[in-house]
C-alpha cells in the first residue's frame, strides 16, 4: 500500500509543478516589478478563478493528503518478521578434554 501511495503522490507531485509552471504570474510585466499598478492592490486585482487555478488548489489539496498519509504510515511501529520466532537452542558446553 505504501508504494502505491507513494507512486501517487510522485505523479501528483508532477502534475502540480507542471501546473504552477504554465500559469501567468500577476504582474509579469516590468511596471509590475516597479509598483506601476497603480489602481491594483498589493497581491494584484482578484480575476476569475480559472481552470488552471482550480487544477492547482486540487493538485495541492491531493499533494498534502498523500504527504500527510505517508508521514502516519511511515510514523506507525513496525512488527518484524523475527519477533515471533522462538531463540535458537544453545548447544551444551562440553568442556576440551586434554
């Protein structure tokens, strides 16, 4: 279950760089880097939530879901495989003859 979730959370990881890497930041033009918006608010205008801001909110909503499933699976103590097996019988000690 671990590697499928961790698969998961590879692909969504990915998705979600492409995602925020093909979106238009707010005030990429030079007047922008100045202050120039003069009428804008300090993080810029709020526009209409696009479908690339929808697939962003999702992908990262997914992303903390799986991190924090991850982190609550690898948290757990785990039982080994030889906790249950029986300690080997020592042989008796025999002592050297001369």
């Amino acid at each position: 279950m671990t590697v499928l979730l961790v698969i998961v959370h590879v692909i969504i990881s990915i998705f979600l760089i492409l995602v925020v890497l093909v979106q238009q930041g707010k005030g990429a033009d030079l007047a922008g880097a100045f202050g120039g918006g003069g009428s804008q608010t300090a993080f810029g205008a709020r526009g209409a939530t696009t479908l690339l801001h929808k697939l962003t909110v999702s992908f990262f909503t997914l992303f903390v879901i799986t991190s924090l499933t991850l982190a609550v699976l690898q948290a757990r103590p785990r039982s080994s495989v030889m906790s249950g097996a029986a300690a080997p019988a020592k042989a008796p000690v025999t002592p050297a003859k001369k």
